[in-house]
C-alpha cells in the first residue's frame, strides 16, 4: 500500500467518527462478536474464515474477552478481513483501557496471506485509530526479536524502537509522528 501515515490518519479520524469498522485499500478492520469469539473457541468454523484461521494467537484473545470486556467495544479487537475474498485473514487489536496515554496493539495474519503487506496496512490504520480516541497519544506495540518480519511491519507502520526488553523489541508511535510523511 502507498497511502502515506499523514492520510492513513486523516483517514482513520474521519472513520472513527463513523463508527468502528475501519476500511484500508485491501481490508476491512471490523470488531469480533461474542458469537465469533465462541466459534474460534469451540466451533462450528464459518465459511467466510481463511483455511487457516484462526492461528494460536487468536485463540488466545478469543479466549480473554470474558475477563476483558472492553476489548470488544469500539476501540478493541477487530478482525482483518480481505476486501477482495470477504474472508477473515487475522486479527488486530488494542488493548484497551489505555493507561496514561499509552495503548498496546497487537496483530497477527495467518499464514497464507503473510508476505502481501495486510499486517502493516492494518497496524497503520488502528493505529491513527487509536491516536484519534481521547485521552491517547501513544500507540505502543512489542515484537519478538526472532521475528524481524513482525518487527519490519512496525518499522513499515511508522514506529519506532525505543528500546529492547529481554527477547522482545518495544515500539512506539506517537501522535506527532502520525503527521509526518
């Protein structure tokens, strides 16, 4: 994608204010259901799922929505479905409340559709997404070091490294830096 981060958040303001679905180029960023969430857990699988969906790290948020409420709501988790096919290729989400400003976003694309830019295109508009909400100005996100295609997608989205804890590299993207080219 060659939207620049200036209009992906010019973009993202305008569809904050329209509701919580996002829409990029390629994608479609809508909120899970309970219904979905429950499926991932227990079944039956939907036709509109990728063969390969839901990956490990969507169970597990399916599985922390009861002790997490929020996540559910307007400036939660979504799951990244493909404009083109209508099928459900991953998932992204904030994790909301965010604490003093700081949110956390995470993601994650199956594997059949890694390698076409769906995770940077995502991370690029719930990010603005998120910089949009009140009371935030920091979108913060961790990717494992023996991943460096994860943290390419942060690079790619406009974060930037602030630091390294343990085997995980700690991002950031700051309201300013959403205005930059």
């Amino acid at each position: 994608m060659s939207t620049s981060s200036s209009s992906s958040c010019i973009a993202s303001s305008a569809a904050a204010s329209a509701g919580a679905q996002l829409t990029t180029g390629r994608l479609v960023l809508r909120p899970w259901t309970a219904a979905e969430a429950s499926a991932v857990l227990d079944g039956p699988r939907p036709a509109d799922w990728a063969a390969d969906f839901p990956a490990e790290g969507d169970r597990v948020i399916a599985g922390l929505f009861g002790q997490h409420p929020a996540w559910l709501g307007e400036h939660g988790h979504r799951l990244v479905v493909e404009r083109d096919s209508g099928l459900v290729v991953g998932s992204i989400g904030l994790f909301w409340p965010p604490t003093e400003g700081t949110v956390e976003l995470g993601y994650g694309i199956v594997a059949s559709r890694r390698g076409r830019g769906y995770a940077t295109e995502a991370t690029r508009a719930l990010a603005a997404f998120a910089l949009a909400a009140p009371g935030v100005h920091t979108v913060a996100a961790g990717a494992e070091l023996s991943n460096p295609a994860s943290i390419r997608v942060l690079e790619k989205a406009g974060f930037l490294r602030r630091s390294t804890e343990g085997d995980v590299a700690r991002f950031q993207l700051t309201e300013p830096d959403c205005h930059q080219p």
